[in-house]
C-alpha cells in the first residue's frame, strides 16, 4: 500500500501523510481495505465502497453529487 501511496503522492503532488490519514480514513468507514507491515495485501474496495462510487459515478437517472473542494 505504501508504494501505490508513494507513486500516488509524486504524481499528484499530495502530501504522502495526506494520503496515508485519508486511506485510514477509508479503511475504517469499511470502504476499502489494506493489509498492514506484518500482513501484506493488495488494497481493494469493499462492497460499501463499491455503492458508494456508484452513487457517485451514475448519471442515467438524473442524479448528480457535487462536493466544493
């Protein structure tokens, strides 16, 4: 997890803590999951997460999220 976050962070220049506190965050609203420094696994979107982005990304029914930044 801690490379993805680390490419993540060089492309997009965002602070790697941003990241880490955000991916925390995540993890602990069940929306993604991620092993840790013992147990190593691949990062993945949990069910509610999957909802979740598909509120967010469904436009057929008319339906639009808009969040400022």
């Amino acid at each position: 997890m801690t490379s993805l976050l680390r490419s993540l962070s060089e492309e997009w220049e965002i602070p790697l803590s941003t990241l880490k506190l955000n991916a925390r965050i995540l993890r602990e609203l069940n929306l993604i999951s991620y092993g840790s420094i013992r147990e190593k696994r691949d990062a993945r979107v949990e069910k509610l997460g999957s909802f979740v982005l598909g509120l967010l990304e469904d436009e057929d029914d008319g339906a639009l999220l808009r969040f400022a930044d």
